[in-house]
C-alpha cells in the first residue's frame, strides 16, 4: 500500500489528524504515537474542515479519521443532529465526501478511495470487477436507482434471490438494514433496527424487530430509498457456539493484523445490535488450514483501495467455515479498543492503532533508505 510520506526542513513531515478531538479513534492513536516515543498529532476538527477554517503547513501529512460521535459534525453534513434518525445518508456523503476532496493538504488518505469505501454500490463493483468473493448483488457498481419496493420485488425476482440484505448505499453500522426474505403467497419477513414513527420518520434501535406486513416492509423501503440502496443476497454464514458469525479484519499497510469474531442471533452482528465478540480461538481453530484462506481474501479486498492506510473488511464465512465472502470494507474499520493483533499477523504487541504507527515508520524508513 503506497504511503506518501515527506519531510519536513528539520526532519519526517510533522502529522495532523482529522477528526473528533477528545473521542476514542484519535485518543488511540495518539497514545500509539506516544507509545512509539513519536511527537503527538495535531488534531484538527471535522467541525473546522466543514466550517471551511481548517489550515494545513505544506509539509504537513494529514490522516483522516471518522466523523462520527459529534452531534455538530452530524448537523453539517445531514442538517441534524439526532444521531438515531436515519434519512439523510446521501447528504452526508455528498458533504463529507466534497469536504475531504477539498482538502488542500498532503493526504495520507485518498479521497477517490473514501468515497467508493462509503458507497456500498461501488465498493461492491470494485471488488467483484477485482476477483474478491462477494454476495451477489444486482444493485453493483453503476447500477439505476432503486426507487422503492417495487423495485426491490422486481431485482430479486429478475435475479432469482428470495433472501437479500437492503442496505443504504452510505449508511454504516447497520443503519437502515433490512435482512428481507420471501416465500410463496407473497410472505414476507423483514429483520431490522429501523423504526417509523406516526409522521413516517425513520429512526435507528437499539432494539431489532421482524416485520411481517408487506405493507409496513414497503413503507420503509420506500422511505429508504431517495438516499440510495443497495441490495445484495443474503448469503447463509457460520455458526459458532450456535450463534451467527462473522469476522471483523483489519488490515493496515497491506496486511492483516487484528481479528475479531462476532456472534449474534440475529442476521446483523454489529455489537450495539445485541451481537457479542466471539471466542476467536475457537474460530481459528474451527478455520483450521482456511485461516490462510481468509486472511489473502481480506488482503485482497484491502488491495482495491491502495491509497488508504486501513480498512475494516467483514469477512462473511459460510456454513462449514471452509469458503468465504468479503460482506463490506469499511474505511474507518479500526476501532477495536484493547484487541491485540493475532498470531502471525506481525503486530502481536500491540493494537490497531500500534499497527498503523508501525506502517508508517516502515514506510518512512523505505521512502528514505
């Protein structure tokens, strides 16, 4: 993975950080920097870089981090505030996305990769156009809009799925996902997190609930829709210990380093939905020779987006644990507090954050050899 590093007149470039003073992304990384004995970050706000007041030195790299966790940084990109509400996805995107291209600094983060990673249509059209095994999808790449329910029943219909994932096209942690399935007689039973309220807003629980009324399954969809779906088969996934799981990877400068396995008994593993870490020992040992396996498809996937430090890649293994699919790279996939790196991976000794101050300090030493 291709890092620019520079130099500064008295030595390496000296590192800001953008993103949310005081949170848990940019408090990890600095302690990594800390722990690394390297000069700490200067942070700079999202609040600053929206508010067009963000200033950079010519020699300064710039490391984006997420947005996220501000209720002000969410009223500029999406003209809210409540962070449960869901409508207004594609605003956010449009903002943040014009809002790092306008960045006038030396990036450690491409853009152009930001802003395929924070559109699940085109992430999925890179990977699968790449060779990486992902679900099947009719909404890939530069595929029309879809306009609503309608349009869902007619994609799966065309395409042969009777169980899929829609999804927001820019949505995260599981925000407006419906896991849909359908069986003859036009049943229809939707998992989610979305709630309406009586003036037909929709509003992201903590609390995951089943539809069983086309009616009500429609409503939200169509609600959905004006900020872009995706739609992907919902692809049947391992067990362990008799819960639903997945993999979370997280593969810094190229390589995986970090793992977590999450188990839930719903559809949807994200741990605020009730999904639980797993015990990673047990799954490494039920992957047996496929660890190999899983970690090249993670690596794979990570290789579509050279010009990102890190990603998140959900790793979707199937029943048997023996063949794999790449479920989404995440951009800002990172955060993962306390979790030391696994065997093999090369950083046993520290966290994420420890990972991604290591890749830089390797890639200075080769930039300056």
């Amino acid at each position: 993975m291709a890092l620019r590093l520079g130099r500064g007149v008295n030595g390496p470039a000296p590192l800001a950080v953008v993103g949310i003073p005081g949170n848990r992304r940019l408090t990890g990384f600095q302690e990594a920097l800390r722990r690394a004995g390297l000069p700490a970050a200067r942070e700079v706000s999202w609040r600053e870089v929206l508010g067009g007041r963000a200033e950079f030195a010519p020699a300064e790299l710039v490391r984006l981090d997420s947005p996220g966790e501000d209720p002000v940084v969410e009223r500029l990109l999406r003209d809210t505030e409540d962070p449960t509400r869901v409508e207004g996805s594609a605003l956010w995107y449009r903002r943040f996305i014009d809002a790092a291209r306008g960045l006038r600094a030396q990036l450690l983060d491409e853009p152009s990769d930001l802003a395929v990673l924070f559109d699940k249509r085109l992430c999925h059209g890179v990977l699968a156009d790449a060779g990486v095994p992902v679900p099947p999808a009719p909404t890939s790449g530069a595929a029309a809009p879809v306009g609503g329910w309608h349009d869902v029943r007619e994609l799966m219909a065309e395409a042969g799925l009777s169980r899929v994932f829609v999804k927001l096209a820019h949505g995260s942690s599981a925000s407006g996902v419906l896991a849909i399935a359908t069986a003859g007689g036009g049943r229809v039973r939707a998992t989610t997190s979305v709630r309406r309220d009586a003036a037909g807003g929709l509003f992201n629980s903590l609390r995951v609930a089943t539809y069983t009324a086309e009616t009500e399954v429609g409503a939200i969809v169509d609600a959905l829709a004006p900020d872009g779906l995706h739609v992907e088969r919902w692809l049947p996934k391992g067990t362990l210990h008799g819960r639903t799981a997945d993999l979370r990877v997280v593969v810094v400068g190229g390589r995986a380093t970090h793992a977590v396995v999450r188990t839930s008994r719903w559809p949807m593993t994200n741990l605020h939905l009730g999904g639980a870490r797993g015990d990673f020992a047990a799954a490494r040992a039920v992957l047996g020779e496929h660890w190999a396996q899983a970690l090249a498809i993670c690596e794979q996937a990570a290789a579509c987006f050279p010009g990102f430090s890190r990603v998140g890649v959900d790793l979707l293994p199937a029943p048997g644990w023996r063949r794999f699919a790449v479920g989404e790279v995440n951009a800002f996939g990172d955060l993962l507090p306390g979790l030391r790196g696994f065997d093999g991976g090369g950083a046993e000794s520290g966290d994420t954050y420890d990972a991604q101050v290591a890749a830089l300090l390797r890639t200075r030493r080769a930039a300056h050899a």
